[in-house]
C-alpha cells in the first residue's frame, strides 16, 4: 500500500477544535507523500500548539484504509517543558 492509498485524520479535543475554528487555524496534511505513517507519542505543532498523539485507530471506509489519530490536548510553546 503506497501513502497515497491511506488518509490519515487528526482528531482534536472540543476545546481545540473550537480554538482552531475561531483561530482560523489551517491544519496541514502532514504526512502526504512519506512512507511511515505516525507512531504513538509522535508530536505535531499546530498554530504554535503542539499535540501528541495519544491513539491510533484502523479504519476502512469501504474503499480506502483510515488512521484516525487522537491527539491529547494541546499546549501553547511557552506552556511546554521538556525533559
């Protein structure tokens, strides 16, 4: 299967996609055109928000394989620690 076959959707908490709708955020496919899809704890940056991935869900469609992602909560840059 090539990565053009499988869609990958990033699902948000409420509060987020509110902050994204109000925001007028634009969400970019991230992983259009690589060969590995995301693993669990992968993080993205949205906005200056970063989300980790929490869950990974396989779906079918009936025509196409889906990786529905869960993301935890997200968090402004000045609000993340590391280490």
């Amino acid at each position: 299967m090539t990565q053009e076959e499988l869609r990958i959707v990033l699902e948000f908490t409420t509060e987020d996609r509110t902050w994204i709708r109000v925001n007028k955020i634009d969400v970019p496919r991230f992983w259009r055109g690589h060969a590995v899809p995301p693993a669990l704890g992968d993080v993205v940056r949205v906005g200056g928000r970063q989300f980790v991935i929490e869950a990974r869900v396989w779906e079918h469609d009936g025509t196409l394989p889906m990786l529905r992602l869960y993301v935890g909560s997200g968090h402004a840059q000045s609000d993340t620690t590391f280490g």
